[in-house]
C-alpha cells in the first residue's frame, strides 16, 4: 500500500507501521506519512536465530562474526529494508541479504543465521527452536496518506474529513 500511495494510485490507505517503514527505508524521500495510529493488528518486527547459536543479543552476535564463525552473516527477511538498516544501525558487517515471503522461520538454521522478522507472541517463533535476540521496533495498522494529496486544493477538504473520522473512530474505542 505505501507504494501505491506513493505514486499516486491512492490518497489514502490501510497497512501496517512494518511495512510503511519497510517503504520509507527504501524510499526516504516518499511522500507517504502516517496519519492515524489505528491501534490494532500489533505485531513487534524482531531480530531471530537459532536456540544453538550462542548469542543473547545483537553485541553477541557481532563478536562472532568479528571472529570469523558467520561471515558473512546470512539474514532472511521479507523486511529487507528494514533488515539493512537494522545491521548498518548496528555496525554489523559482512551480511548478506536473503529475501523471503511467508513462512520466513523455516530459513533458519540451514539456509539463514538471523531472521529479521514479525511476531505477535514469539511462540511460532518458539516452536521452530528460534530465540528473539532484539526487538527493533513495535508495528500496528495505521492510516496512511500522500502528503501531496493531503495539500492539493481539490482534495484536502476529503481527505481531511475522512482522516478526522478514522481520528474519532480510534478515539471513541
């Protein structure tokens, strides 16, 4: 949805933060913005690997690719924007990126060390004897909207009616 808000296919739409972010990571310059916080669909976007791998969190895991034992560090995401931010963020180097869609916790330990990936409680992620070692940020779905849109002349007066109603909406819940 970011993107066709973006290019002007919609002036308004519903996704997830995750992904909002995912498209302004590779986009910077969009006019996408987030325009109401809708406060359901909340998932955390998490840093995962394996129970067998000796690591706690993110420090741990670059000392092992500082040591030679992951590099370059494999990581799977459908995230992958966020996923590169996340490593750059962090110093992380050497990685390699993996794109994923779906059941992104099968990639782990064969095919991937790290899953840059979405959970609402972890126990999927448990199950599949994967360990969080970070929670990079917390999503939920959100209205969206094109900043140009929202300022044209023609339409401002719309859309700013349908925003004060999401507005409410969310409020009187």
């Amino acid at each position: 949805m970011p993107l066709q808000v973006a290019n002007g296919n919609f002036d308004l739409a519903i996704t997830g933060k995750d992904w909002l972010l995912e498209h302004l990571c590779r986009f910077p310059s969009s006019p996408v913005t987030e325009l109401v916080d809708l406060g359901f669909g909340q998932v955390k976007v998490v840093a995962v690997v394996s129970y067998d791998l000796p690591v706690a969190n993110v420090d741990n895991l670059k000392q092992l690719i500082q040591a030679g034992k992951l590099s370059p560090l494999r990581v799977a995401s459908e995230y992958i924007n966020i996923a590169d931010k996340y490593l750059r963020d962090n110093h992380v180097s050497q990685y390699q990126l993996i794109p994923t869609w779906g059941a992104s916790e099968a990639f782990l330990p064969e095919d991937a060390d790290l899953l840059i990936e979405n959970t609402q409680t972890g126990k999927t992620l448990a199950k599949h004897n994967l360990k969080i070692i970070d929670t990079i940020f917390q999503s939920a779905a959100c209205l969206i909207g094109n900043k140009n849109s929202l300022e044209s002349s023609s339409k401002k007066e719309k859309l700013t009616s349908m925003v004060g109603i999401f507005s409410r909406a969310v409020k009187s819940n």
